[in-house]
C-alpha cells in the first residue's frame, strides 16, 4: 500500500511540479488501489496554500465504463489545521468494474486512476447507461426470460479484451508415489468483438461472447528425461451477462460449450465435450475481503474415452473465493463423482509485489490436491494428496 501511495505521487509530481500542485491545487493520493463498493476509501490529501483551514467534507467523482458516483469523504482525527497533509475518508455505494478515475469535486485537483475488485470473477459487472439503452433481453415467444437477467454489454475501460482467465501459476511439490513434480496453468479469455465496434453496434449481444483457453500440466521432474506426465487443453467458447444480484438471483452468469482433451492416442487418449453454466455469487465484509460462490454445472456432450468419468467428476464443480485482490486469497474447488469419488484443491495465494493490471502481478502460492482426476489421464486414479509451493501472476 505504501509504494502504491509513493507512485500516484510520483506519478503526479512528474507531470507537475509539486510547489506548483501545492500553491494552486489539492494532490490526492490513495491510501489503497482497490475500490470496493461499501467499503472504506482513503485518501491523503495535500491542501492547496491558500486554503488556511481544512474542510470537513470533499466530494470525489469516481468514473468508470460510463458510470459515475460522488463520494463524500470525511477528515479523519489527528493532525490540526497546520499539518501538510491529512486523511479523508469515503464509502461508494455503487459498484464499478476495471479502473475507476478519480478526481475531486467543487476543487482543483489531480485525477487519479483506481482499479475495482469487480473485475472479471472478483465481483458483479457494471451495466452502463448506454448499454442499458441498447441491450435487451431476448426473450421467448410468451415475452419473458427464463431468470429476469439483464444482458450486460461491456463497456471498453472496463475489460481489455484479452484478460486473466483462470489463475496463471508454476507450482513445484513431490510425493513418496512420484518423487519430484511440477503443475503449470496458463490461462485467459478473449472477447473478440469490441463493444463500440460496427459489428457489435449492428449485433449488441455479440460483446457479451467470449473465447477461452486454459491449458494445465503436471511435470515429472523427477523421472528419467523429466517427461511431461499429461497435458490438459480446454478452448472454450461462452457467454457472459449480469444477474439480477437481488436476493437469490446470481450477480453474474456464465454459459457455453467446452472441449477438454490430453492430446493422446490410443489408449491414453482421453477427451470429453460439455455444456456449462456458471452463476456467480458475491459478498463483501467489513473487513474488506469479497466472498464468491461460483459453481460450474455441466452436462457431458461427449464422452467416449472416459465413459464413466461422471462416477469421478460428477455434473458440477464446487468453487468458493474468499479474500482481498491486494491481500491474502484462498480459492477452494470441490467434485464429488456419482460413484462416492471424491475430490479437493485448495489455492492460498499472497501478493509478492503490487498489481500492475487487476488481478495480475507476482504471488506466492501454496496448492493442495486430493482425490481423483489431477489429469484427464488419469480421471479415474487416485494419486498420493499433493502439496505444491511456487508463485502465479494471476489468482
């Protein structure tokens, strides 16, 4: 939090010289990078010299992805009116996502860009005014959705189109069963139409689309030649839109076809095709952490090489998240097959260094694998539970 305070000041002094910012203008700088809606927002700020007392309030515009909300924030205790600089404090109620520019209200300030914890899997999806104006349900021939869920069209500040999909990491470990080993993941998404393009003016659900790409592999470090033991490809191909967030009703789903296979021949080749849906689920705390709860139910399309993979695997992965985007994560993934086969991973991750674009950056990560099905090879073989221990630039 301290270099991320020491570079927005940096950052503002190398575009204007500070006695000038401090004689005619308020400098802003955030105590943290991270907006989240309901939750504290902290700012320390340098008061111009003309100004011989501090305020008890200033209004700060948050904007991002065409939606805007000024926050009133409060001067926190300590300091009198003679210190160079002073805390201010504010709570935004509404949620954005992707970066959030932020600049003071009624005074001359520095603007200052922020990130939102609701990017991507952290939290719900900001509808814009004018994708609320151009996006509609489409509905069935009685005039009614199936779930009420209003169809998001993503603004082009809120995601880039090629993001973090799944977590980004190397792991290494090693077990009695295997000796030395070690677990990749490289993982995105992609949405190929840009919503203000032509093509998603003419077809405006058409950005909702995304394409998906995560490959997985356990390394065998410790066998001769050190062969990779199996490989995991999974393209898929899906759509994306905002929930209801009411009640019961998710805040963001998810739903497609996915392709998964090891790449084999023969006897070792191992391939399936399903169908998907994935609601999300989110709650934030007081303590600033963010809880999601994100299932993924399936249907299998096509299983010919592993025809009883449902007794390992089941028809739904149990995904919980729960933690801060700049602090400590634990993400937990659960399957319970339809023959009692049961499996568990546990991911805890904490940042190495600051992010640099929403969830990505450098951290430590801890893995723990039990059950069945580390590789589509071996889907139906249970393995020694596994402890992994390296770094991931995405969580």
């Amino acid at each position: 939090m301290q270099r991320m305070r020491f570079w927005s000041v940096c950052l503002t002094v190398l575009i204007l010289p500070l006695p000038v910012l401090a004689a005619s203008q308020w400098l802003i700088a955030p105590k943290t990078e991270v907006v989240n809606v309901g939750q504290a927002l902290e700012f320390e700020m340098v008061k111009p010299k003309a100004n011989l007392a501090w305020p008890d309030t200033l209004n700060i515009k948050l904007s991002a992805g065409g939606e805007s909300e000024e926050v009133v924030l409060s001067l926190k205790g300590g300091e009198g009116d003679d210190a160079q600089a002073r805390t201010y404090s504010g709570v935004p109620s509404k949620a954005f996502a992707g970066v959030v520019r932020a600049e003071l209200q009624g005074q001359a300030s520095n603007r200052i860009l922020l990130l939102a914890s609701t990017d991507g899997e952290n939290g719900p999806v900001v509808v814009t005014e004018e994708a609320a104006k151009t996006a509609q349900v489409k509905t069935s021939a009685e005039g009614s959705s199936a779930t009420g869920a209003q169809v998001l069209i993503a603004a082009p500040e809120d995601e880039p189109a090629l993001s973090a999909n799944e977590p980004i990491y190397f792991l290494v470990g090693s077990s009695h069963e295997r000796g030395a080993d070690a677990r990749f993941q490289i993982s995105f998404k992609y949405r190929p139409f840009e919503p203000l393009g032509s093509v998603s003016k003419a077809y405006p659900f058409l950005s909702n689309l995304y394409f998906a790409y995560t490959q997985n592999t356990v390394w065998d470090l410790g066998g001769e030649s050190s062969p990779f033991r199996d490989t995991s490809y999974k393209p898929s191909l899906y759509y994306r839109w905002v929930g209801q967030g009411r009640g019961l009703w998710p805040d963001e789903w998810r739903g497609g076809l996915e392709h998964e296979s090891n790449g084999q021949g023969g006897v070792e080749s191992r391939s399936l095709n399903i169908a998907f849906i994935r609601p999300s689920w989110h709650w934030d705390t007081a303590n600033g952490r963010r809880l999601t709860f994100y299932p993924k139910i399936y249907q299998y399309l096509d299983k010919d090489d592993n025809r009883d993979i449902q007794r390992y695997r089941g028809y739904v992965d149990w995904q919980l998240r729960y933690g801060r985007d700049d602090g400590l994560m634990l993400m937990g993934l659960y399957r319970q097959g339809t023959g009692g086969y049961a499996t568990g991973q546990l991911d805890l991750s904490y940042p190495l260094s600051d992010r640099v674009l929403s969830r990505m950056g450098t951290f430590v990560h801890l893995q723990l694998f039990s059950g069945y099905g580390e590789t589509l090879l071996d889907y139906n073989r249970e393995r020694d539970t596994q402890l992994r221990l390296g770094i991931s630039v995405t969580r």
